[in-house]
C-alpha cells in the first residue's frame, strides 16, 4: 500500500513538475513540446499494450478477449463521453497569442479542467497496474503516466499566465489537476483489490483510455505543427525504450 500511495504522489507530482518547469520557459516552442510530447506518447502506447492490455488477456481465462474487447472500447467510450461534456481547448496548448480578456480566461481555465478531468481516468490506469498484483508492471505504467503529466503540467503555465491569472493561482490550478490523479491512482487500486473478478475488464478498460488519449489528442497535437518526422521517431523511441524496460524488469 505504501508504494501504492508514493507512485500515486509520483504520478500527481510529476504534473507539479512539469508546471514548475512552465514557470521556467514560459514560451515553449511547438517543436520541443511535440518531440517531448511524442516520447510521452510512445512510452504510454507501450504501457497501454504491455502492461494492462495483454495482461487483462492473460487473466481473462479462456473467453478473456471478450472482456478485453469490450473493456478497451468502454474506456474509449468512456472518455469519448468526457470530452462532449468538457469541450477540448487543446488550441490554447503552446499557443503564440496573448489571451486578456474574460473569454479568453474562461476558456483556459475550462481547458485546465478538461485536463484534470482527464487526468482520473489516467491515474485509475495506474491504480488498476498495482491491482493487477505485477508490482513491476505497474511501475511501468505508472512511469509512462508520470512521464506524460510533465509536459502536460508545462503547457498549462503558459497560457494561464497570459490570461490574467496570479502565478500563485496558476501553481494551485496544476496542483488540482495533479491531485485528481492520486485521487485516480486510489480509485482504481481499490476498485481492483475490492473485486478482483473485474481485473481483466478494469485492465482493458485502463488501456483503452490511454489508446484514446494517444489516438485522438497526442498524436494530432504533435502533428500539427510541422513536426511531423521528428514526432514520429520521437514515439518510436519512446515505445522502444519501454519495451526494453519491459524486457529488463521481466
């Protein structure tokens, strides 16, 4: 339990970090976020497919990828929902305009609660990894989570800063947002413990979500800005390093 709550403070802080580190530079370029924001993606994909996915097959029993399917489209479907009910401002993200006026606050502030929204189902995902009992599994997810919260929690800086907002108040904001996944990371440890005979529907449904993260804002953020190539290799790298972490800790 104890390294069950020090990854869900590691996941939620890495959020932190990553806001500090905004408070730092400020203006990051779209090059740079997209080829850290790639890494991230290809470390996810890995812990997606190694780390809850295949082992949801391998609990699952005979009929396991049955509940394995329809584990990955629910957490798909799930978050599909929480974005029709939380509009996406991922434009705001390394924006180059200045933003001073009420509308454009309220549109940072709903794009900073877009990502604390999405951040449980993220921290769950990490939950569920120590749940399924694979100790280093679980790590593994948690550190590809963990490695995706850094840039995450930079872009939230930049454009709160030019809309008005206190520094003191910016810093709050990614605290919350950090905080929901520990929150998360509890939930889905819990959940699992509670009723293991949902493990293998709790594990697809973890690496659905994170698909549906990768697929429908990672990859067409980090795509959009002429960084193509380099965003490409950047998820290969990423994805690579993971499997051989995979390979070492197995």
């Amino acid at each position: 339990m104890e390294l069950v709550l020090l990854t869900a403070l590691g996941v939620g802080g890495a959020t932190v970090i990553g806001s500090l580190m905004g408070f730092v530079f400020k203006k990051i370029s779209h090059k740079f976020s997209d080829i850290v924001l790639s890494f991230a993606a290809g470390v996810m994909l890995a812990a997606a497919v190694l780390g809850l996915i295949l082992p949801s097959l391998e609990y699952g029993g005979k009929y396991g990828i049955i509940s394995t399917i329809a584990g990955i489209f629910a957490g798909a479907l799930c978050l599909n929902l929480i974005d029709k009910l939380v509009p996406h401002l991922h434009k705001l993200v390394g924006s180059d305009t200045e933003a001073h006026n009420n509308s454009n606050l309220s549109k940072v502030l709903l794009f900073v609660t877009a990502i604390a929204i999405h951040n449980l189902p993220e921290g769950i995902a990490a939950g569920v990894g120590f749940g399924s009992g694979d100790t280093s599994q679980a790590l593994v997810i948690a550190g590809g989570i963990a490695l995706q919260n850094i840039p995450e929690g930079m872009v939230i800086i930049g454009p709160m800063l030019a809309a008005g907002v206190t520094p003191k108040k910016t810093f709050v904001c990614a605290m919350i947002t950090g905080l929901v996944e520990v929150l998360g990371t509890l939930i889905g440890y819990f959940a699992v413990s509670i009723a293991s005979a949902v493990l293998p529907f709790a594990l697809a449904f973890a690496g659905g979500t994170m698909l549906y993260v990768i697929s429908d804002e990672m990859i067409p953020e980090t795509h959009a800005h002429g960084s193509e190539r380099g965003a490409t290799y950047s998820l290969l790298i990423g994805f690579c390093i993971m499997l051989v972490t995979d390979v070492l800790l197995g």
